[in-house]
C-alpha cells in the first residue's frame, strides 16, 4: 500500500512541476508572441516611414530638376512672353500652336515655370513628369492632335508609366504602374503633355486634399481655405493659373466641388462616357454610385474640346467598353431656347447666401435670354442620402476602405470623418438609437455607417438605385425639362471642416447616384452682403451639421461661387452648352 502512494506522490510532484513549466513555456510564448508583434509593428511604422520618404524625394528632385531645365531654356530664350501665352484660352492656345505662332517649347515652358510658382504656395503637385522633356522633343517634330503642344496636368491616381498612384494612402507606394491609362494615352495621340501630377486627399472619399504622404494643398484665393477635393489639386494648380487643362475624377462632386471651390470650370460626364481604366480607384466593386473621369478647366469651351480629343477612335478601339459614340459640336452648338428646372435648396442641406443668390441672378439671365425656367424639387434627398449614397459607397461598412488606410497615420483632412467607421456595429446601432430623438441626420448618417449586411440586402440596395433613377426620369417629364441648374457646395472651406461635413455633398453626390452628367460654372464672388446674411444662418435642422457648415464658410468675402448644370444620362454635349450659356450670359452682364 505505502509503495503505491509513493508513486502516487511522485506523480503528483511530476504534474506540478509540469504545470509550473507549462506555465513559464506559456508565460515565455506570450512574451514571445508580444515581442513578434511590436517588431512587427515596429518594422511596419518603419517601413511606412520609409515609402513616404521616399515618396517625399522622387517628388523634391523632379521639382528642382523641372526648376533646372526652366532655367536653362529662359537663358537660351529670353525673348520667350510667358505672360501672353499663360493669358490664352486653350481654343487661342491650340490654334497659335496649330498655325506655328508659337512653339510647343515656349507654351510648356512658360507652363511649367508657373506650375512650380503655383505649387510653391500652394502644395498642389505630387511631381514633376520629366518624361515629358522628352515628349515635347517627340510634339515638336510631330504637328498633329487637337491638343497639339498643350501642357496638361492629371490627378495623381491616373496611370503613368514608372509612376505610383497612391490615391494619398502609404500601401500603395513603391507601385509604379507598368504603363499609361488609356486617357494619357489619348491625350499624348492628340498631342498633348502630361506633365505634372497634382495632388488628392487620402483615400480620396473626401473632398478637402491632404494626405500624410503629400501634405495639404491649399486654395489659390485665399491660403486659409481649402481648394476642395478629390481633384484638389487640379482646382488648386488650374485656379491658379498653373495648367491650362487637367483631368480628374469626380465620385461625389470630386470634379465640380474643387472647380467651385477654385473659381474654375468642371464637367464630370454620364459615367463610362469616357475610359476610366488605369483611373485607381480606392477600392473596386463598388456599384451603387459610380465615378466618372473629366476635365476641368477656366472656361467651358476648353472643357467641350477636351472631350471632344478624347472621344475618338483611338480611345473606343483601346477601351472597347466605352460606347464609341463621338462628341456632337452640333448639339453642344445649338442655340434653341431650353426649359430649365431650378432649385436653391435640396431640402436636406440648407444653401449658404451666397449659393441661393447666384441660383437667382442667373435664372433671371436665363429667362431673358428667352429660356423658360420651371421650378424642380429634387426626390426624397433626406431619404435618400444614408439609404442609398451611404450605404451605397459603405456598403461593406467601411472595411475595404479601413484596409486600405492600414499602417498610415490619418490625415487631420480624414480623422473627424473616418473615426465612426472604426465602431463596431453593435456602437453604431447603439448610437444611431440616442441620436434620434435631438440629431436626426446624425442618427441616420450613424446607422447606415453598418452597410447593407448580406447579399440580398445589397440587390435590394441595387434595385432601390434603378428605381430611384427611373423615378427622377418621371419626374424630368413631368415637369417638361431639359436641363437642371441647381447649386453647388460654396464657397470654399475653411480648412478641415470637409471631413466633419460629408453630408452637404448631397448637391453633387445625388447626380453621380442618378448617373447623370454634371458640371459647374463659376459665376460670381461672395459679397459683404452674403457675409452678413450669412451671421443670421440657421439651416433646415438646426442641428450640429448646420452650426459646423456656417463655421466652415464664413470669411468668404471675395471668393468664388459657381451655379452646377445637370442633364439627362448620355447627353453630355447638351450639359456642356448650356454650362457655355450660363458662363456666356454672365459675361454679357458683367460688361
């Protein structure tokens, strides 16, 4: 008996000394574990480090190279007029080029000199294209194109071979793509010259423009505002006066929000209407509310011949997608009287002064010149904005794009707006319920910030989208017009208000939603008038959103404000002109 609880004694010291060194093992795997993971982070915030710094460089010696070659070319040509050729419109510009009165050298010359100027005050461009020294070599020698020797700028997510586009997030550096989008490649058949890259805000669903990677770009009429976004930094470089034609792409007003913000022209056209391959997106898949690339510019005039470069054989045979339908000068042309629908407010999100007055000013231009104008209310906005435009890009919650930002620091642009996406569910519903009752937009926005949850929620999102396409269709008949002239967010910002306000993007959103063609046109300037109307603000809710948009657009004395012209899916070419008699009777009223 005593031998056998000797063993079992023994047994028992064995499984304690075995429990004490599974627990040290376990104890040191832990530690191990931890230790794996700091390195891992650490090794990541280093690497991160890393690609922005080396981002940071390419774009410090494309710059002081640029600056060298300007240099030498000044000295080699002094009797270059800078001046007159960057005081052209591209319709003057192109037809110089084309009858040689100038020379490809000395219009990108002059506009690569500005370009730096610009950039210098403004932090616009991600860098300098140097190949496109050599490509004015290539122009010279080569007089053809309807964009013949015209320096043209292009969003940084655009493809250029041996280049990144970041889309302003630190995952996608140190990815130069294999070879141009279809659209450089277009532009370059017609002659034209990429030659910079301008900059974005990161993850572009934002319309201010910084990103950790870049830095802030800033408004070119007043350095305490923002130049808007995603295209910020072709407003910034365009208003300016630093390129004659850029191109940008538009998923929520991206196009026409930095064109009003800087004082410029903007068309995003019906979606597909032009290649948007080798155009990075921050995330694919998405369907509900789709992107469209376009031009902008300082007159509508430039906006139509850029499309009219762009939609020829060259760019259908490339990308067979895209419906090979060219541009229609005719229609763009006409000179019929049209029936315009009208608003000053959607409803949803209240108008500062000066957006409401300019809807006024040029209705009764309109009217004289023998329009007639019918007044619209946009469908069912407050419905609409988290049902189908939030859950719409956000379908999946916010996780592709949460992925995306992985490992960089938040820019100050995009912390106010992306830091609810990183609540679980659970918060969010929870939220969304003690919201309701003082903060209804609020608790709404909060709600849908969860996504649609399974796949048949999503078709079910999908079809509420067709439907509400074809609804806005009836109501267009109904009402018997052709166009719609209605607001655009103004004036510029103050800095990092954008994230805090994606809800005012409903004026431009909704027409990316509808997948109908849009753009603006600037036609004043905010007035002592507006500014002080604008201390009696209250909005439609009275809420946070409000009190935030009237902060957000005061001290705006003296800035651009613009009118947005929308159309009917795929008639791009009738948006277009009536943007040009819009930017043409307000012309005739200023003399």
């Amino acid at each position: 008996m005593m031998g056998i609880m000797d063993h079992v004694k023994q047994f028992l010291r064995g499984v304690e000394l075995d429990n004490r060194m599974a627990a040290l093992v376990t104890g040191a795997a832990c530690g191990v574990g931890a230790l794996v993971l700091l390195v891992q982070k650490v090794h990541s915030h280093h690497e991160t480090r890393g690609k922005i710094q080396r981002a940071r460089e390419r774009r410090t010696d494309s710059v002081q190279r640029a600056e060298q070659a300007v240099l030498q070319y000044k000295k080699l040509h002094p009797e270059m007029n800078s001046a007159l050729i960057l005081s052209l419109s591209l319709a003057e510009l192109t037809k110089k080029l084309q009858e040689g009165s100038l020379s490809p050298e000395d219009v990108f010359y002059s506009y690569m000199e500005k370009a730096l100027d610009v950039d210098k005050d403004l932090n616009c461009c991600t860098g300098i294209l140097l190949e496109s020294f050599d490509q004015l070599k290539t122009v010279s020698s080569n007089k053809t194109g309807l964009l013949y020797g015209v320096p043209v700028s292009i969003k940084e997510n655009y493809a250029y071979k041996n280049h990144d586009s970041s889309c302003g997030v630190t995952i996608n550096l140190d990815q130069p793509a294999q070879k141009d989008c279809v659209l450089v490649e277009v532009l370059k058949r017609q002659g034209a010259i990429p030659f910079v890259k301008t900059n974005l805000p990161q993850g572009l669903l934002n319309y201010d423009c910084g990103n950790p990677i870049y830095g802030q770009t800033l408004n070119p009429h007043n350095l305490q505002k923002t130049c808007g976004g995603s295209s910020g930094g072709e407003g910034a470089l365009i208003g300016g006066g630093g390129s004659v034609l850029g191109l940008g792409s538009d998923i929520g007003g991206s196009i026409r929000i930095p064109a009003s913000f800087c004082g410029i022209c903007g068309f995003k056209p019906t979606p597909g209407r032009l290649s948007s391959t080798g155009v990075s997106p921050i995330y694919q898949g998405q369907k509900s509310v789709l992107s469209s690339v376009g031009p902008m510019a300082r007159d509508v005039d430039s906006l139509a011949l850029c499309m009219q470069a762009l939609l020829c054989d060259h760019m259908f045979s490339l990308d067979p997608t895209v419906p090979p339908i060219p541009f229609d000068s005719q229609i763009y042309q006409s000179s019929r009287p049209l029936r315009i629908g009208y608003f000053e407010s959607d409803g949803y999100c209240h108008p500062s002064p000066s957006m409401a007055r300019v809807i006024r000013e040029v209705k009764v231009l309109l009217e004289q010149a023998g329009h007639t104008l019918v007044p619209y209310s946009p469908l069912k906005v407050s419905e609409v904005a988290p049902e189908l435009i939030v859950k719409g890009i956000l379908a999946d919650g916010a996780t592709t794009l949460l992925q995306k930002l992985e490992g960089s620091p938040l820019d100050p642009c995009l912390k106010a707006q992306v830091v609810p996406y990183y609540l679980p569910n659970w918060l969010k519903k929870t939220l969304s319920f003690l919201l309701r009752p003082l903060f209804p937009r609020g608790s709404e926005i909060m709600d849908a910030l969860r996504g649609v949850g399974s796949v048949q929620d999503l078709w079910k999102q999908h079809a509420a989208v067709e439907d509400y396409i074809q609804d806005t269709i009836a109501e267009w008949r109904r009402c018997n017009i052709d166009v719609l002239l209605c607001p655009v967010i103004g004036p510029a910002f103050n800095l990092f208000y954008c994230g805090q306000l994606t809800i005012y993007t409903t004026y431009t959103i909704l027409y990316n939603l509808l997948k109908f063609p849009a753009g603006v046109v600037p036609v004043s300037t905010v007035t002592a008038e507006d500014e002080e109307e604008l201390r009696h603000f209250k909005g439609i809710y009275q809420d946070k959103f409000d009190k935030l948009f009237k902060e957000a657009v005061t001290g705006g004395e003296g800035l651009p404000v613009a009118v947005q012209c929308v159309a009917l899916p795929w008639q791009d070419e009738l948006c277009l002109h009536f943007m040009k008699e819009v930017e043409q009777l307000v012309k005739q009223s200023r003399k």
